[in-house]
C-alpha cells in the first residue's frame, strides 16, 4: 500500500531533487507539489487521506514554525516533516513543539528518506484509525452481531475471496463488519486488498480478557470501502499464540462491537477456528465439485461432529467452481455431504478473478455473471440486512381478570367444522383446487395450441412456396442467358438452343412437359431468348396453371 506524500518547496531546484528521490520509492506517491502556503493549504481540504507533508523551511511567507502550527492545528492526523538546509538542534526543537513529526536535511539520502517518510506515514494511518473509533462502537440495535465462519474443504478453492467479496457487501450496505482472518499460518487476506499492516490478531493476545475500544482501533485496519479488518500474523509460527481462550474473548469482543463478524478460517483446524465455528452462528464449507473436496469435507463435518464442536445439521456448505460442464451438479453434491447447502452455487470463472487477485484490488472484478452469485449468497447468508427485530407488539395486553403472566395471543379466527373444531382440511382443499386449476390450465393450452396448428401449418407451407419461386426463378434465368449464347452462334437450331439451355436446369424442373425455349425478335431489331418454366406447387414436379420466365439479351456474333 503507498503513502500519499504533499511536497511544499519555495523553488524549482529542490522540486527536481525530491521528486528525483520519491521515484526510487515505491512506498510513496506524490499527491502534488506546491510553491506557495495559501494553495498548499486549500488543496489539504481535499485530500482528507494524505499521509506526509514535506515542507521546506523557506516556503513562506509565515516562518516554517508557524506554518508547522497552522497545519497541525487544522490537519492533527497529518505528519509534517520539516526540510532544512542545516539542522541543528534549535531549530529541532522549535519544530517538534510546532507539532511537526521530524526534521529532515534536504541532502538526505534515499534510504534516510524511506525510514523517515514511512515511519511519519504509519503515525498518520494510525492516528486516522483513532479518529475513526466511534466505528467500532457497539451496533445501533444494542444486541451482540453475528459471527460467520467459512471454512475450506481443501486449499485454494476460493474461500478467502469468498470472504472478502462478502465483507465489502456488507459494508457497501451500511453494515458494521469486521473481518477476521484465522488461517493464522497461510492467511493472505492482505494480498487481496492491498494492504500493509504491522498489527495482527497476536497483538489482542495478551489482553484478550480486556480489550478496550481503542486496542481494537490500534490493531484493526480500517478498509476504505468501510470494513474494519483483523489479521493473521505475518510469522505463520506465530500463529499457535492464539490460543482457544484468546480466539473465544476476542470473537466475542469483536461481536460485542459489530454487528456482523465474517471469519476466514482457511483449510487448516487448530484450536482458534475451532472455537470459531463453535461460537458461530452460521459456519459455512465451501467445496469444490470434486470427490477429493467433497471427501474432505465429509470428514471435517464428522471430524466436528465427534469433537462437539458442530452438529451436523448446524452446517451449511456451498459449492465454489460450479460449470454445468462439470460430472457433480449441486444436486448430487448436496445428496453426497448429507448436509444442507446454498441454493446459489459460485461460477467457475477464474479469468474474471485474475486481475483482483494478482493487484490486490476486489473492485476490479466486473464480470456480473460473478458478482451476481456473491451478491445472492450474500442474501441468503443474511449479510446485507440485520436481523428483524423482535416483535414484542404481536401479543395483546391480557384481558381483565386474567394472569398479567400470561401474554394472550391475538385472537384468530377459526371457521367451524362438523365437531366444533377449528376446520383443518382448509388446506387440503386449497391443494385440490391449485391441483384442479393446474389441471384446467393445461387443458385451456393443449386446445390453444391444437387451434394454432392450421395456422402454423399454412404458414411453413407459405414459406416452402416462397422458396420455390425462387429455385424455379432462378433456373429460367440460367437458361435463358445460356440459349442467349447458344442463339448467337446458331441462330436458326431452336432445337439445339433449347438442349444447351436444359442443361442448366435440374429435374424435374427440366421436363419437356414444363420447360420450352422461344426467341423472341424486337421492332428495334433486338432479340431475346426466353425460357419459360411451369411454376411448381407444394412439390417440385406438381405444375400449376401460374409460368416464370426468364429473358437474356442475344448478340450475334459478326
């Protein structure tokens, strides 16, 4: 993840001999460079994210420590560091009381640079995670979120881009969530969001019992696009740190503080996800349509079951590369694990998610016939919408005389049945008549489609005579240009000028009964050779009274 870096110089010169620096940086992008206070400042308003401002000491028109001031005291996030010519330890001081985050030569070198501009850069990202606290506050409704842990029946079949994708949802829908990562060994939830963050899961160990709003600030990286995000530690050793009793106090501080808790607990079971999909209230396997995958997650399923981890029944699993290619179809899927699955299965659609997994960039998946089924499993997993509220108006104050205990039920209506019971067969009978309807309707549409038969008939036919025109258009025409030529080298053999034009007619068009040739000699002394051929009806050898014609200039030859 860069730092955005604002620059603010008096000349051209430094300009050239910073910017020439920050390009070896790959840690840092240059937001602008200003040579004057009074637009530096106006440009602040409008880059609330900016890491680090560089400001020389001679920009002006104020005294570097009184601009150092001003900034601060209207940007208390943002991290100054002051350029000088020559430091001293005067001018150090007088700018650390400013507010300013250090003191830089301008002849630093490129590596003094990078410690300096990253170190004030991590400050800033951490004092705008402080400032966004009030996010991480117990919900609007008052009741401990929701816990969802997703599992993977083997490695690499999508569960953590699942995860991720499911995450953004909730928080595009104005959800507080939080995102945990506890594949503690192999998670790589940083790689598909491009972020940097020295903070992890291990941090919250060793105060688990107590932790406090602002611990949970400090170690959460707040996403831009609105989820808060825990991670895995970057040493996979570090991973056994997290111990059942942390990953059961931390899960429920962070349930206590959001209303939706989406875990990724990767492929492998420790003792961490597994009082993860104890406490959770709907755990998720994600399986491929493979019999490996779908094997592995019998025996995760039965391997819960036998620890009292998980019931059974408490488990959902869902489908992931799903292709109606492929030899296991949900269906048959879901009859093998014994266990209940999401209706919506994830396509297998790999080219759509090569570009956000290799920049680390979830927004760069476009390809609807993949969002769609997130965005699906992500309403049947109840992730965009809180849970309803509890309906305490639905029982009626009880009536007098009666045990205030005892909430009355509203009163329903009953109709009254041959013994004076409340009439059951109401939808027995409701059934037969959706049955008789159905059997109606079927009835109406075979008479519908037995009267739209003559029409269709008459209409193929149409089209079949339509077509014939046209074959027997097209051999007059042929034989009418090839008399032509025949009539301009013997003029006077009708006989043989009939014989060259037959032959560029198929049969049964060509029969002596259906097809005749005639030259035909114009007043202004031109001649045409016609051949004229019976128009076929339905079949190519049923003549009708109806002929086509087809005529070709003859040019005698000299």
């Amino acid at each position: 993840m860069s730092h955005k870096i604002m620059i603010g110089v008096p000349t051209a010169d430094l300009e050239t001999s910073l910017m020439v620096r920050f390009d070896e940086l790959s840690g840092c992008e240059i937001v602008s460079v200003h040579r004057a206070y009074a637009e530096l400042s106006e440009t602040l308003r409008s880059i609330p994210d900016l890491d680090v401002l560089v400001l020389h000491e001679d920009l002006g028109p104020l005294p570097a420590v009184e601009l150092i001031r001003d900034v601060t005291r209207n940007h208390p996030q943002l991290a100054v560091l002051l350029m000088v010519d020559e430091p001293d330890p005067e001018v150090f001081s007088r700018a650390m009381e400013a507010g300013a985050r250090g003191v830089l030569p301008h002849d630093s070198t490129i590596g003094d640079l990078d410690t300096r501009v990253t170190q004030a850069a991590e400050w800033s990202q951490t004092l705008r995670r402080h400032f966004e606290e009030a996010s991480a506050n117990v919900p609007a409704s008052g009741r401990r979120g929701s816990i969802l842990t997703f599992t993977g029946a083997k490695g690499g079949i999508g569960t953590t881009t699942l995860v991720v994708q499911l995450a953004r949802a909730a928080a595009q829908a104005g959800r507080s969530i939080c995102l945990v990562d506890l594949d503690l060994q192999k998670g790589d939830i940083p790689g598909y969001l491009d972020l940097n963050h020295r903070r992890s899961i291990v941090d919250l160990v060793q105060a688990a019992d107590s932790i406090s709003a602002s611990m949970l600030s400090e170690t959460l990286y707040v996403h831009p696009e609105g989820m808060h995000v825990l991670l895995a530690p970057r040493e996979g050793e570090r991973g056994e740190e997290v111990t059942e009793l942390a990953a059961r106090q931390i899960l429920a501080s962070l349930s206590s503080r959001y209303e939706l808790v989406i875990v990724d607990c990767g492929s492998h079971m420790n003792e961490a996800t597994a009082m993860a999909c104890e406490l959770a209230h709907t755990s998720v396997v994600t399986v491929t349509p493979d019999l490996p995958a779908l094997r592995a997650a019998q025996r995760l399923i039965a391997m819960w079951e036998r620890l009292q981890i998980r019931e059974k029944k408490n488990v959902q699993t869902l489908l992931t590369r799903h292709s109606k290619k492929n030899e296991i179809q949900p269906d048959f899927a879901r009859k093998l694990l014994g266990v209940s699955m999401l209706q919506t299965p994830i396509p297998s659609l790999f080219r759509s998610l090569e570009e956000a997994s290799n920049t680390g960039d979830p927004r760069r998946i476009t390809d609807e016939n993949l969002l769609k089924p997130y965005s699906k499993v992500a309403g049947e997993l109840g992730v965009l919408a809180p849970p309803p509220e509890p309906d305490l108006a639905r029982f009626s104050p009880p009536p007098s005389g009666a045990d205030p205990a005892v909430p009355s039920l509203p009163p329903k209506k009953q109709k009254k049945s041959l013994f004076g019971r409340g009439d059951k067969s109401g939808a027995p009978k409701k059934e037969k008549k959706d049955k008789k309807k159905a059997a109606s309707d079927k009835g109406a549409q075979f008479i519908e489609f037995a009267a739209l038969t003559p029409l269709l008939l008459l209409a193929a036919l149409a089209v079949w005579q339509v077509l014939l025109f046209g074959i027997t258009s097209m051999y007059a025409g042929h034989a009418a240009n090839e008399a032509a030529r025949q009539a301009a080298v013997t003029p006077n053999d009708l006989g043989k000028i009939t014989g060259e034009a037959a032959k560029r007619v198929s049969a049964p068009w060509d029969s002596t009964d259906t097809f005749h040739v005639d030259i035909e000699h114009r007043p202004d002394g031109t001649s045409y050779a016609k051949a004229t051929l019976a128009m076929p009806v339905v079949l190519p050898n049923a003549t009708s009274p109806w002929d086509v014609t087809g005529r070709a200039r003859i040019i005698y030859e000299k």
